[in-house]
C-alpha cells in the first residue's frame, strides 16, 4: 500500500498566502523524504470564507520540490473548464514533471460554481462526458473535431504532448450514479475521503465492478483523513479544531447531497469519527488503513494531514509522524 498527500491549498482570509505556498514547498520536501509517492491538490472556485489557491499552476510550483513524487490533480472541475485549456495545461505539467502526472477529475457538487460557469444543472454530466473525451483525445495527440454551444474544434491538435503515451485519468465519485461513470470512463476511481467502509464495499461489489464486467482495476486510489499522534486521544485533540470544521464547511457547501443514501455528513464530530476518519497512534492508524487495503484493493491511500488554520508547524510534525505509519507498510512489504 503506497501513500500520497493531499496538501492544504485553502486557507482562512487575512492569511498571508504567498508565506503559505513557501509553506507547502517545505512541505512537499518533507513528504519526499518521510516516503510519500504522490502529491494531490483539489479544486473549488469562489471558496470563500477560505482563499484557496489552483491546482495546476501549484503543482508546476512544486513539481522542482517533488523529487520522484507523482503529481495529482485530485480532483479537477472538469464539466467547469474549456477541454482545449485542461489539455494544453496539463500537457505542460506533464512535461515539467517529465511524466509524472496523473489527471484527476470529477463533476463538482457546489451550486455556486456551476452558476458562476453558467453550467445548468441538467447539463452537467453531459459537460463533463463531453470535455473528458475531448480532453483525453488531445492528450493522445490525436485531431479532434467537435462542436457544442460553448467551443468548435476542426481537427484541432496539440503540438506539445505529454511525456507519457497514455496519461491516466483519475475519476473522483461519491454517489452510485458517479461511481458507475468513474468505472466506465475512468482509469481509476478515486475513493472519496469520507464515506464509511460498509458504504465502500458496497459500491465496490454492486456498481463499481459490475460496471467494468468484474475487471478489478490496476490503480485504487483512496483519499482519507488521517492524523498520527501518541495516541488516539491525542490525535483527536491535536486535529479535532482544524477537521470539523472543514466539515461544517462541506455541509455548508451541499456536500452531503453529494453522498450516497444514508451516508450523510452533517452531526457532531463524534458521529464523523465512527469510520470515516484516521486518527490515533502509527499501529492504530495503519491497522485501520490496512481494512482498505484487505477488503476493498486499495493501492495508495492519498492522506490530508492539514486542515484550513492549522499552523505549519504542526503540519510539519503530522507529515514527520507520517513517515513513521509509511515505515510501518514499508516492514510489511518486506516480509
């Protein structure tokens, strides 16, 4: 089971955020040398309260700092964007990490932006469908001819290509009707970062693999909370101001009518920490990530370590004690 990091790029108003990008650079180094495999940055427009920096001109800042590391967009509005821009942009990402990219992209869930694009509601899966074929056409260098009422393409071709022949594609999916979508369209589903394991499982056996006729997948990515401290108790009290009330913040947002039935979100933070989050001692932490590993494939679990507010520096101590739960897989592995 390999390990990537989610790195915090919301942070609240009146924050200093070019002090905060140097912040993740130290981060992002840090995570090279503890064992981290892939760095990831999600996406949100108009944020607000929290400022929130872009994913792909981020990643190009930190793709000098990243070493071997893979670089995730995880996950993209794609159904907001211009197909010919994502291509091109990621085309470019891809050559500055000399092939290190993998394009993570998903429907989005947020009244606010779709207005803000001008995406109706009943269009946007049709949006998203539409600029993932024409965007991964590009990528393969072919020439791609299409028309909608937002863009007309005649034999329309990237002259700079990406490193790799065939770039994956990552698919972020929460409710059924997405996950079944992730499973046709996509390389690898993303595992959201906090549905419960029974929910898990059952996507898994009844939508996920059915859509793909019973062919397991070659990548798994899994996105989850986690916090490594001397013991659960501490790791609830060390992270517990930070990550609640980012979830406050995805309730705010609509988040939960994002999920699938009977997984909602909203409740007290000792209702969200019944399986969905990771918090405790290394052996606690990785015993629990290892129940995704054993009873749904996962192969990288993709962790946020940070939470809007929290200071650097105890970021810098949670990536630290990272290392020491990677250690943990790594002395598994070996035997």
């Amino acid at each position: 089971m390999h390990f990537g990091i989610e790195v915090c790029a919301q942070h609240p108003a009146g924050e200093d955020m070019a002090r905060r990008v140097e912040d993740l650079v130290d981060q992002v180094r840090l995570a090279g040398e503890v064992g981290f495999r892939t760095i990831t940055i999600a996406q949100h427009y108009l944020a607000s309260p929290l400022q929130m920096l872009q994913p792909i001109p981020l990643l190009g800042r930190l793709a000098g700092e990243a070493g071997d590391m893979r670089l995730a967009t995880c996950i993209l509005l794609l159904g907001l964007l211009h197909p010919v821009d994502v291509a091109e942009q990621i085309a470019t990402l891809d050559v500055i990490s000399g092939g290190r990219v993998r394009l993570g992209v998903g429907l989005g869930y947020r009244d606010e932006e779709f207005d803000a694009f001008a995406v109706e509601r009943d269009q946007r899966v049709r949006r998203f469908t539409d600029n993932l074929d024409v965007v991964r056409r590009l990528l393969a260098g072919e020439s791609v001819s299409a028309s909608t009422p937002r863009y007309t393409l005649r034999e329309a071709k990237l002259a700079l290509l990406p490193v790799q022949s065939r770039l994956p594609v990552w698919i972020g999916a929460n409710s059924d009707t997405a996950v079944r979508r992730a499973a046709r369209l996509g390389d690898a589903w993303v595992l959201n970062p906090h549905a419960k394991l029974e929910t898990l499982e059952r996507q898994m056996r009844e939508v996920y693999l059915p859509a793909r006729d019973g062919q397991p997948p070659t990548e798994l990515p899994m996105r989850r909370e986690v916090y490594v401290a001397r013991d659960r108790t501490t790791a609830i009290r060390e992270a517990g101001p930070w990550l609640f009330p980012k979830y406050q913040t995805y309730v705010a947002w609509g988040q939960d009518g994002a999920m699938p039935q009977d997984d909602a979100l909203a409740g007290e933070f000792a209702e969200l920490l019944r399986d969905r989050f990771v918090l405790g001692s290394p052996e606690e932490c990785y015993a629990d990530l290892a129940r995704y590993e054993e009873r749904l494939g996962v192969s990288e679990v993709i962790v946020r370590v940070q939470w809007p507010g929290m200071p650097q520096a105890q970021a810098m101590r949670a990536i630290e004690a990272m290392g020491t739960l990677i250690g943990l897989g790594s002395a598994r592995t070996a035997r």
